[in-house]
C-alpha cells in the first residue's frame, strides 16, 4: 500500500460542488492530518472563498501545475476532467483518489469501499470511489455476503437529488417554491420534475437491454469491489424528491438458509453500518436521519416468504437501506480510503 506522508499536502479538484464541500467538512471533522488543503475548482469559481474548519480555503482555477508538491489529490469532478488531470496529478507524485467514474473498470484501478477491501489498494496510486448507490448497496450487505454468501440481489433505489449535484440540489429549492406558488413545474436541470414525481434514473437508457448507466454501474462496481463476476444483481434506480441521502429496497437470494438471528448478528458487527429496525414505534432507515451521517443505515430486515425455507431459516431476505451518498457515497468514503494510507 503506498503509504502516505503523515501529514500530506492535499489537493480537492472540485472544491466547490457538492462533494467537494463535503469534502472539506469531513476531513476538518475527522482531524484529517493534512499539512495544507488547496482548493481547486473550474475558472467560473477562481477566488471564491470556501469555508475550511476555522479558516477559509481561497479556490484556484485548475491548471496543469495544480500538483505540484501535492501528496494526495481527491478528485471531485467530472469524468472528463479526471481522465485529463488524474494521470497530470500521478505523474507529479500525488496518490489520486477519484469519484467519478472515469476509472472504476479499469482493471489496473482499485475499487475500494474500505470496510469490504482496503486489502485491494495494494499499491495503486490512482484508487477510484465506486458510485454512490453501490457504495452504500455493499456496506449495508458485507456482513451477510461474508457470513453466509449472496446468491442473487434485487434492488430499487430511491435517489437523492443531489446525488446529481449540487445542480439537481439547487432544482429541487426551485421547484418546490414553483409547487407552493402554484405555478407550472419548470424543470431545467433534470428531464422531469423532481418535485411531485419519481423518474427513472436520469441516466441514458440502454436501447437494447432497457438498462440505465446507474443500473449498469451497480452491477458491474457490486461485482469487481466483492471480486464476484459471477454475482447476480438487478437493479431499478429511481430519482425521488428527497434533497439528500439514497435509500435502497433489497431482496437478496442467500447461498445457504439463514435465520433472522444469523443476520442480525451479522449486521450488528459489520463497520460503517447501523440496524434502524424497531416495529413498534415503527422507526426504519430514513433519508432524514441518514444525512449528514456516517453510517449506512439497516432496518425492515424480514424473511421473503416466497422463497424456500427450512423452519426459520430463510434463502430470500428483504430489508431496506438508507445512507447519505454525499457522504459515505462519496467523500467520507474516498477519506476513509486516504486515511488507510496513512502511516501508523
Ligand atoms: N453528488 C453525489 O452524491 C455523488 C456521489 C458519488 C460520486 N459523485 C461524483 O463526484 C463528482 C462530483 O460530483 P458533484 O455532485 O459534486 O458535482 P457538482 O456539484 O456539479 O460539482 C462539480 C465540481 O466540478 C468542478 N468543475 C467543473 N468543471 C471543471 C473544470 N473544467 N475544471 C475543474 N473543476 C471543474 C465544479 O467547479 P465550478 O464550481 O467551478 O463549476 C464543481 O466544483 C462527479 O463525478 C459525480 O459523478 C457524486
């Protein structure tokens, strides 16, 4: 594993988006040991000031020199400008950590969510963050592929509309006012409005499967972060008028029968998860209690009577996810890879 200075110099391409920001609250929540932090962004946002902690960061247009002298570079932008800047920040010494998808499958690119495989790091020094639905997809379901194996998963996201950044965010606000004032759904960013409606993943449709890109990314990332070409996944990703956090509605088909209680203790030691599962009050995993969050929230755990069973134990399970993809789908988890690479 490329080990990182104990306090390295970092550089945040796409400061300013709604990742980028995200970014600078969590490495100043974290006590990320970071000797300096250079914000960078496109020309539009060149001397916008960002808030750092105590201090605040000045935001500088990206160039070709933006590297130098820099150990550790989270790229939050593009594809496009990852694929021209990426290799411009490796060359110049640094350890990129991307979160788009330019990289994800590339078989010479790790794709990490630390708690599943930090032993996949190796010593890359281009590591890449796997798309948000599926970062949070794998967290929730780690603790049971590894205690007793997944078969087959059926999932439908609910997204966030900042999932689409912080365009998509600035959307929901204004169709909101446009609903309350009565007036015509005026959509600009997004093909549908994102207010008092749910549509299909805003993502090209594949003409031939019906398939949308997210779809696709979920089950081709789900595979390579588990080393599981073989697992089975189907996917319906949705767009919902929710500002922030992806829930996700699971079926999974296990390899063996498994009891309520196996799961349950499985989930309960698994890292980066929180069981939200109380029938009584009833209380279950919510955007609103997810965001701003660290952990992938895990609730509605219960059998799928539909499959076989052998008294209490069941092959289909179903439960229902929820975690901030601003967060752990995004800039938490691209720190968490960072901070494995720290010394010590
Ligand atoms: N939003 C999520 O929940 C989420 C989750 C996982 C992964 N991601 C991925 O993370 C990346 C960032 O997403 P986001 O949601 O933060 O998008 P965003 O809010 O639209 O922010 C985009 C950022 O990229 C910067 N940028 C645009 N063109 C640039 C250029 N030519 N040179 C340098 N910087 C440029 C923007 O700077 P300006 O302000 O100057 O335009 C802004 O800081 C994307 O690849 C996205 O797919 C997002």
């Amino acid at each position: 594993m490329p080990t990182l200075p104990a306090n390295p110099t970092v550089a945040i391409v796409g400061a300013t988006g709604a990742v980028g920001v995200e970014m600078l609250a969590i490495l100043a929540q974290r006590g990320f040991p970071a000797a300096s932090v250079r914000a960078l962004a496109s020309e539009r946002s060149a001397g916008t000031r960002l808030p750092f902690g105590p201090e605040e960061l000045t935001v500088e247009a990206l160039g070709p020199g933006s590297f130098e002298g820099i150990d550790l570079a989270f790229f939050c932008a593009s594809g496009a400008v990852a694929r021209e800047y990426a290799p411009v920040a490796v060359d110049a010494g640094a350890v990129v950590i991307d979160n788009s998808s330019a990289y994800r499958m590339d078989p010479a690119v790790p794709l990490i969510v630390p708690e599943v495989n930090a032993h996949a790091i190796g010593d890359a020094g281009l590591i890449a963050n796997p798309n948000c639905s599926t970062i949070i997809l794998v967290t929730a379901l780690d603790a049971i592929e590894r205690a007793v194996g997944i078969e087959r998963i059926v999932v439908s996201t609910y997204q966030a509309v900042s999932g689409a950044g912080a365009p998509g965010l600035e959307e929901l606000e204004r169709l909101t006012a446009q609903a309350a004032a009565g007036a015509e759904l005026a959509p600009e960013f997004f093909p549908f409005p994102c207010v008092h409606n749910v549509f299909c993943h805003e993502t090209p449709t594949d003409p031939a499967t019906g398939r949308n890109v997210e779809e696709q990314k979920m089950i081709e990332e789900a595979r390579k972060i588990w080393s599981r070409p073989d697992l089975k996944v189907a996917p319906t990703c949705v767009r919902v008028p929710v500002p922030r956090a992806h829930a996700e509605s699971v079926n999974v088909t296990l390899r063996a029968s498994a009891t309520e209680a196996d799961l349950r203790a499985a989930l309960a030691d698994a890292a980066g998860v929180r069981i939200v599962d109380d029938r009584t009050t009833p209380r279950f995993p919510m955007p609103v209690d997810a965001s701003g969050g660290d952990d992938v929230l895990v609730g509605r755990l219960r059998p799928d009577d539909s499959q076989p069973s052998d008294g209490p134990a069941f092959i289909g399970w179903e439960l229902f996810c929820c975690g901030d993809q601003l967060r752990k789908g995004a800039a938490l988890n691209a720190v968490q890879i960072a901070e494995r690479m720290l010394p010590g």
